[in-house]
C-alpha cells in the first residue's frame, strides 16, 4: 500500500525510481564489471557467485573469478566475468 | 585514478580477514562508512581487501562483533615512504646529494669547440679558445655562470676579422661559432673596360646605355659578335653598360612522312663467344656468326685472357652479342604526318629558347616536299636582351684612349 503511494507520487513528478522508491540501479559495463547503487548489504561473497540485499530483495551474480572492487555504503562494483544477474525476492521466489 | 591517488596519499593497507563470517565484517564496515576496495576471497575463510590508513583502528570493532581477525598484509602510499624516510636519513641525503651531484654534474662545462662554416686554421681556433678563456669561459666551469655575451664580444673586440662570433652551450659542450670575414682583393675591386657585344642575330628594338658609347641605333640588323657598346665614354675607359633589347628569331624544322619505318628489339638475343689470336686467327668457343635474325644489332666485347698481373695470354676472347630486331611500318593520313611534323618543328625552335622569353609572334609553314613526306618549319619571333659583357684586349684599350684623346683635342 504504503509501496504504490510512493510509486504513484514518483510517478507524478516524473522522479528517477531509484531515488523516489530506494530501487536498485545496476550498470553493467561489457561482461566483465557491474556497478549496484543503492545496495543493502553483502550477504554471499564467493568467486562464483555473489549475493547482495537489494531493498525488494536480493540480487545474486553468478560468474567465474568475481570480486568486489570496491565496496562503500552506497555503491558496489564487482568486476570479473559475469554470466548471470539474478532477482531474488524477500519469499526466495 | 583520483581514488588511487587519494589512497596513494592517505596511505593503503591491503588487509587479510580470517573467519567464518567474513561478509558480516564487509557490511559492518560499511555500516561504519569504510570504504573496501579491491576484495577477493582466496578460499572459504580468507578474503583480502584494500582500506585507507586511517580507518584502520575503526575495524578492530568490527572484527570483533564478527568474530572475525585480520592482519595487514602490505602497506603502499606516501605515508609509508615518509615514514621510511625518517627511520634511514642517510637514504634520503643519499638521493638529495645524488640529484645536486647529477645537476651539477651536467652544468659543469667539459670542452670548448669552434666551429665555422669556412677552414681555419689551427693557430687561428687555439687564438679564439685562448680568448674565450680569457672571458671567463673555461673547461670545469658551471655554464650558469659565465657570460657567453660578453665572451661573444671580447672575441670579436679582439678579433676585427671575424664578422660573426657566437657563443652556444649544447650540452656540455661550448660552441664558438665563427665566420671570417672575406675582404675583395684589390684585383677583383677593378672592374675591367669592356664592351657589350651582340650574344644572337637580331634587330635592335630598344637601347638604353648606362655606361659606354653605343654604336648601333634601334632598326639596325646585327650579327652574333658584332660591338653595340663600347667601353669608353667622356670619362675614360670603362666597363660598358647597356640593356639592348632586339627581335630574334628562332627557327625550327620537322618532317614527317606517310609511311614510317620504326626498328625495335624482339628482346631474343644470341651471343657467341670466339678465341682470336694474332694474325686474324680465330676459333668459335660459343655459337657461330650466323644469326638466325633477319634485322639485328650486334655488339662485341672483348677480354684479353691475364693469368697474373701483367702477364697476358696472346689469345683474346670475343663475345659478340646479337640483339633481334623488328621493322615497323606505321603509316600516317597526310593530315597526320602533317601534325607531326608541325609538333617537331615547335619543338627544335623551341629547343634554343630561354626560359621566360618574351614571344613576340610565331608562325608555321609547310614546305612543299611532295605528297610522300611533310615538312614544316616554325618560327618565333621574341624579344630580349641581347647585349653580352666581353673584356677588351690591350690593344682595343689603347685604339679607345686614343679615340677618347682626339674627341677631347676636337672639343677644345
């Protein structure tokens, strides 16, 4: 409810989503690096796949060789090579 | 590359978290605002990552809520170097003095060389060595502080013959940099009497003398040779002086006939190679004279057989080389030939005309050569200057002072 407010709002006044509702924005640069704003968190860190909080959820990245080349509390970059992004909900669906 | 120049100035630490949960301690940090960069995990209890100096101390918290411990593994960046420089001082001297020894090093002069665009001689470089020396440039100086200016004029105050003197630092190296000054000798400042002679055939158009008496007025004829200047006038005796315009004329001639034979190689070729001894004695090595060509061009050479030095066989050996010919007719329309014959007569008047040559007119006539072969004959009408400087001998000097004697006992 309090979720298709704000969307709704953003709507509107034509507000970038991922500032109006907190959504994730990802860059992908090629195969080889990504950039996540507005992440929550790591949850896994492995050289095949890494999981980050996202606020609907998570977001897994499957690959081979992945590491995070910069972590800071707003932005996430992992560089390697990427074969799948992946949209996990809060539910695991 | 801000961000690595920020780190390189902020200092770097490239730490190693060990433990179970080396993600809770990545997000504690970033709860705590500490940047992380460059994280990769070696297995399931390591994870390397990159932190700035400072935020060190903030993550022995953070290790500890995570149950995690880390230890640093490299330390980069100017802190670091500072902090290396402080601890060995004989390091950092070492570098200062090596800089100051190496500037001073290459400031110091080493030679002094001179150079010239025209010989001189030894005696001469060592004269202008010696005073640059004396101007305070000298070898093992340091080059900031001499005054090439003044060491540029002292050599040419000393120096008169020189007209250019210029002192340069390449290198280590000083550069005197001279030109002598050439003086013209008293013989070649005399300029001796002569006369302008006619250099073609032609018409005198214009005559403008500047020096001399002139002998032939605009609408004479002259021939090649003949005298229009002489090289005296109220004054004396002088060099004779005069632009002489005239209409020359140049004349060419080209012929063309209807049927053109032309000869050209076949490319096939045949040598024979012969021993010939004296008295016309001669023995085939090679081929024989007998060419199976029909047209061909022959060219021999001959190799006299040296066994060493000047000790000759009296045996010589000939190659003949016989290159094919072939005959061409190329036939042409008479209006053809014609053309052609116009082009090469163009060109033969051409030929003798000097660069730049004002053409007055041309013009192009056929003679009448019969209907097998066209001729033509061209030419072109110019205008241009005659007039050619020649020295006058002794004898015509004297037959002038002589002349110039009677004008003067005339006018008196």
């Amino acid at each position: 409810m309090k979720n298709n407010v704000r969307k709704s709002i953003a709507g509107a006044l034509q507000l970038p989503s991922e500032v109006a509702l907190d959504q994730v924005r990802i860059i992908l640069t090629g195969q080889n690096n990504m950039l996540a704003e507005n992440h929550k968190g790591i949850i896994e860190y492995g050289r095949s796949k890494i999981v980050f909080r996202i606020n609907s959820g998570f977001v897994e990245v499957l690959g081979e060789g992945l590491t995070i080349s910069s972590l800071q509390s707003e932005e996430l970059a992992i560089s390697g090579e990427i074969i799948a992004i992946c949209f996990v909900g809060e539910d695991g669906r | 590359m801000s961000s690595i120049l920020t780190r390189f100035v902020n200092g770097n630490l490239r730490i190693e978290i060990r433990g179970e949960y080396a993600e809770k301690f990545l997000n504690l940090s970033l709860m705590q605002g500490i940047g992380l960069s460059n994280i990769v995990r070696y297995d399931e209890r390591r994870i390397a990552a990159d932190i700035i100096l400072a935020d060190i101390y903030r993550l022995r918290p953070i290790a500890r809520a995570s149950h995690c411990r880390f230890i640093i593994k490299r330390r980069q960046g100017l802190p670091f170097i500072l902090e290396r420089c402080r601890r060995r001082k004989l390091l950092l001297i070492g570098a200062v003095a090596f800089c100051v020894f190496l500037y001073l090093a290459s400031s110091l002069v080493l030679s002094l060389t001179v150079t010239s665009p025209y010989s001189l001689s030894q005696s001469e470089k060592a004269r202008i060595v010696a005073l640059a020396r004396e101007a305070g440039v000298v070898e093992g100086k340091l080059k900031f502080t001499m005054d090439l200016e003044a060491a540029q004029e002292h050599i040419s105050g000393e120096l008169p013959q020189l007209s250019f003197v210029e002192v340069s630092i390449i290198g280590n190296n000083v550069i005197i940099n001279v030109v002598k000054r050439v003086d013209v000798s008293e013989e070649d400042k005399i300029i001796a009497c002569g006369d302008i002679v006619a250099a073609k055939d032609g018409v005198i158009e214009q005559i403008l003398v500047r020096k001399g008496t002139a002998c032939v007025k605009a609408g004479d004829t002259v021939t090649a040779g003949t005298v229009l200047v002489r090289g005296y006038n109220q004054s004396g005796l002088v060099a004779a002086s005069a632009i002489v315009s005239a209409h020359v004329w140049y004349s060419g001639y080209g012929e063309c006939a209807l049927e053109n034979t032309v000869v050209k190689n076949t490319g096939e070729q045949y040598m024979t190679v012969e021993l010939s001894w004296p008295k016309q004695i001669k023995a085939y090595v090679w081929g024989d004279n007998t060419p199976e060509f029909q047209y061909y061009y022959q060219q021999q050479k001959s190799m006299p057989l040296v066994i060493w030095r000047n000790i000759r066989l009296p045996v010589e050996l000939i190659i003949t080389y016989y290159q094919e010919q072939q005959q061409n007719i190329i036939s042409f329309t008479p209006e053809q030939a014609w053309q052609q014959a116009a082009k090469a007569a163009e060109k033969n008047a051409r030929i003798a005309l000097a660069d730049g040559t004002k053409i007055v007119s041309s013009d192009l006539k056929e003679i009448d050569a019969g209907d097998s072969i066209k001729r033509a004959r061209f030419t072109i009408e110019t205008i241009e200057d005659i007039g050619d400087f020649v020295k006058v001998d002794e004898q015509t000097q004297q037959q002038y002072q002589s002349l110039l004697n009677k004008d003067n006992n005339s006018t008196e």
